[in-house]
C-alpha cells in the first residue's frame, strides 16, 4: 500500500523572463505522496503552487532536480504514459469542458486514449455515477451550474481510471455551494476508491480536510505536516497571507478574549462540542 | 425575434426524420439540391412541392411553425417572384397596368422559381430543425472522410466546429456580461447616430476577444492533459448507425428524380 507515487527532488523552475533574471517560480523543492493520501498544496499567489501543478503532469520540466510520478522521470518519452494515469481539475469550469453534452465530455479522454467504443459506454456511465451526475448525461454544458460542471470535470478524469486525481483550484470559482459539492464528491472517492488526492489550494477551509497539507511561500517549500501540526503555527500562516479557517480564528478569538479553552479546533463541530462541554463545567 | 427565427436551430423530437443517420440526411440534402434542378414544367414543380411536404410531414415539424419561422425568407420570397413576374417579357402578354407589364412566361417563371426557392429552404430547414448541431459535424467529419487522402485536416476541421459550437453560448453569456459591465459605466450602445453606436462596440468587443484567447488557452491546455495527441489513434465515442430507413431515404431520393425525368419537357 507505502508505495510513492509523486515525488519532486530538488525542483527548480525559472520562468523565462524578457526582462533580466527573475526569481524562481519553484526553488529547490522536495516532497513526497505516497499511494492513498490526501495531500494539500496550499499557498498564496505567486508561491509557486501553480507551477508545481504545471510541473506534475508535464506542461512544464524542471530546470534542475527531477520529477517522478508512478515510478518514472517525467519527461517527453514519457510524458503521455503518465498523463493517461493521472487525471486533472483546472480551476475555471467553463474552460476545460471540451464536449458538447455531459457524456461526450466524459469520455473525451478516453477517445483520446483509443479506447474501444463498448469499454468508453461502460467507463462513461461508471464515472458519471460516482460524481452522481447520471441523471445529466445529455445535458449541454451551459445548462449545469458551476459545482456540476466541476463534476463532470472530476468524472472525465475518473473514466481513464487514474492513480492520481490532482485539483488545481479546483474550487475556487465556485459558490459555497459549488465547492461543498465537489469537496463532497472528492471525499466520497477517497472513501470508496482510496484515490489519491492533490488538491492545490489558497482556501485553509478546504486544506484541513487532508491528511498532509504542504505549505508552498515564494516558490519554497515552508511547512509540511498535518493540518493540525500546520495550523498551530497560526501566526505565520497570516503572515503568508493565508487566511486560517474559521473555527480557528473564533477560538484564537476566544482564548484571547480569556475563554479557556482546551485545544486548538480546526472544525466548527469540534468548537462548538468543546463551548458547549465548557459551559456546563463553567 | 431571435426565439421565432428558426434557420439553423434544432428541435429535439422523435420522429422517422430525426432518427436517421445524420450522413444520410447531409447526403439527401445535397443531391436533393441538384435535383430541384432538374425540374422545368408544371409537372416537375408539383412533384417537388408534394414530396418537400412529405418529407416536412414525416418529420413531425408543424407546417404552420415553419411558415411562421421562416417569415424573413419569404419577403426574399416574394421578391423574387415580383422581380421574375414584371422583367421576363416574353410569351402572351396576360395584362398591363400603366407602365406595368406581365407576360404569361413571367408568371409561369416567378411562380416555378419561387417554388424552387421555397423547397429548397423546406428541406434544408428540416435538415437543421432535426438533427443537432454536434450529429451534423459528425455527419460532415465521416463524409468528408475520403479527403483525408489529400491532406485535408477533416478531424481537426470538425473539433474545430464542435468546440465552436460547445462554446456559442458561453460567449453569449459573456457579451452579456460584459455589455452590463460597460452600461453600468455609463456606455450607450442602443442610441445614438450610426457611426456613435458602431464605436460604442468596441469596447464591447475587445474584453470579449481578451477573454476569449484566455478561454482557448485554457481549454488547450486541458486537451494536452487529457492526452489530445490529434486525430490519430482516436476512437470514437459517439457512434453513426446507418439504418434501413437511411438507405430507404436514398432510394426515394432515386425515384424522385426518375419521375422528375419523366416528366421533364
């Protein structure tokens, strides 16, 4: 099951610049994602985690260092072997929606791959009910809200089957309720497929759900740990521009307004069992 | 307006028309505009109007709703027939009204002519009311299959249309956005003189094109990572059935013209 399946050694990437030197986008960095995890790549703009996501599936390569993923260097040989194991969500859902209904959509990928017409049916129809969008297969694009497109995104990268689904602002663009479908919908994978899962991020929120959250600051890697081990660093996350989740700010809030409370709380359900649990002692 | 007008928009149905493979029906609608030609007497004329109503009959599309989307048509229509009917002088004159003149062969020609116009704008609306958008490009991308010999880029030419077509309403949708945005800055596009209301597109459409680029850029950048290698390799998802009621179609295509050879003068 420990097997990797990602892994950067010492990546550096220098964006060409027109104008004299610039620094680089990705400085000497390294991590690791083993098979099964859900990792966190967050980040403010300009930290260089967009680059990292270029860099993982083969739109851009290294300068210095070396990208693996599923066991081989990414490089132009083989590049679209890796591709066809790894699926993609980018963050605008109107620009990566490529057929004209739901299920053409879908099953782009897989006529890309060669894939033979009974296995596509098969394949089309199985991605579509693990997001729970069967019911709007022969929908056109712009009848979906933006949470549905995302998921039919989310299907067309499960149809090839992938070792590695990696969200790129995945849910950024969305309304609350957009992006708690689609944080949903990644969860329920995670539960029934063990999929592995890189979510790149600026949105805390979304980050604690994972198990392994890396913290990416001008185009270095600052902190890698748990969600619980990387939110008790607080202050220096604001510092990045990194906005904490809610529940931890009410009790940063709430302990310095002299509330004793015990723990640090990343979810509100957390906050509120320990308030309420408080009050009756108090 | 634009709800009423409906050159080139798809009505999703079930009927004989709407079930046939799409190749069958562009091949159908080809040879049918060759043969329309073939017509030259009253005979001919009559033959083509009955089977165009056939055809409009099976496929379910209400006359009454053609005739009334195709209402900017028919003022072309009937200037045709009026342009045929007062310049053609020859044969009888049948009368003459001041400096207006009409002679029978007038008549005869604004009449077969605007038969021949009207069945021709009959079938090929039925074409697009039946078929979507997306089963023509395919239609079109198999059809043009043999081109591939001589380097035509037919695969490439026919993404190029679906992901046109894919994208129409996003634009739409975006013109209004942006049409919003420039009115709420004080832009006014709906007065004015003529030459005030054309410059006031640009700004229109510039954020427009911007964005557009963004669009294509993103959208490439998707393909490639879901492995868009171009058309080679590919299999196809959707998948053409060509039936015996396509072939049928075909052969009442064949017997038409032998009973407008028939006829012929």
């Amino acid at each position: 099951m420990n097997s990797e399946i990602l892994s950067f050694e010492n990546v550096t990437f220098t964006y060409n610049a027109e104008d004299g030197p610039v620094r680089p986008a990705v400085a000497d960095v390294s991590f690791s994602i083993q098979q099964g995890e859900w990792i966190a790549l967050v980040g403010h703009n300009g930290s260089g985690k967009s680059t990292i996501a270029k860099l993982m599936n083969g739109l851009l390569f290294p300068n210095k260092g070396k990208v693996k993923v599923f066991g081989q260097e990414m490089s132009e040989e083989t590049l679209w072997d890796i591709r066809s194991d790894l699926g993609m969500v980018f963050q605008n859902p109107d620009n990566q929606f490529v057929g004209a209904t739901v299920q053409d959509d879908v099953a782009f990928a897989l006529e890309n791959n060669g894939v033979p017409h009974a296995v596509m049916v098969e394949r089309v129809h199985e991605a579509l009910s693990q997001v729970k969008m069967e019911d709007y297969k022969d929908h056109e694009p712009h009848h979906l809200s933006g949470g549905q497109k995302q998921r039919v995104a989310i299907a067309g990268a499960l149809a090839m089957r992938p070792k590695l689904l990696i969200l790129d602002e995945a849910t950024s663009m969305l309304d609350p309720q957009g992006r708690m479908e689609v944080i949903e919908t990644i969860r329920r994978l995670r539960e029934s497929t063990g999929l592995t899962v890189i979510s790149i991020t600026h949105d805390l929120e979304e980050a604690a759900l994972a198990e392994r959250i890396i913290v990416m600051n001008l185009g270095q890697k600052n902190m890698e740990g748990t969600p619980a081990a990387v939110f008790s660093q607080g202050s220096k996350l604001t510092d990045m521009g990194l906005d904490l989740p809610f529940a931890m700010r009410m009790t940063h809030l709430l302990q310095e307004a002299g509330v004793g409370l015990q723990e640090e709380h990343m979810t509100e359900d957390k906050l509120v069992d320990e308030l309420w649990k408080y009050y009756s002692k108090a | 307006m634009m709800e009423k007008m409906i050159f080139g928009r798809f009505i999703p149905g079930d009927s004989v028309v709407h079930r046939m493979d799409p190749r069958a029906k562009i091949l159908f609608v080809f040879l049918f505009i060759a043969i329309v030609f073939v017509a030259n007497n009253a005979w001919g004329y009559a033959i083509l109007l009955g089977f165009t109503l056939l055809v409009v009959f099976l496929s379910k599309i209400r006359l009454y709703f053609l005739i009334n989307g195709l209402k900017p048509v028919f003022i072309l229509l009937i200037f045709t027939f009026f342009l045929h009917l007062f310049f053609t002088r020859e044969g009888d004159l049948l009368f003459s009204f001041g400096f207006i003149e009409v002679y029978e062969e007038g008549l005869r020609q604004g009449i077969f002519i605007s038969i021949r116009f009207l069945v021709l704008v009959f079938i090929t609306s039925v074409l697009t009311l039946t078929t979507s958008p997306i089963s023509i490009t395919d239609g079109i991308e198999v059809l043009l299959g043999p081109f591939k010999k001589i380097k035509l880029p037919v695969h490439e030419l026919a993404l190029m249309m679906s992901i046109s077509l894919r994208f129409i309403p996003t634009l739409m949708d975006e013109t209004g956005k942006i049409l919003k945005a420039q009115m709420a800055r004080g832009s006014d596009i709906g007065s004015g003189p003529m030459k005030e209301r054309v410059k006031a597109v640009v700004p229109l459409l510039i954020p427009l094109f911007v964005s557009a680029f963004k669009r294509a850029e993103d959208l490439a950048t998707a393909m490639e990572v879901r492995g868009y290698r171009g058309g080679e390799g590919r299999t196809r998802y959707r998948q053409l059935n060509w039936q015996l009621a396509d072939t049928l179609s075909l052969v009442l295509l064949a017997g038409l013209t032998a009973a407008l050879w028939y006829f012929r003068a």
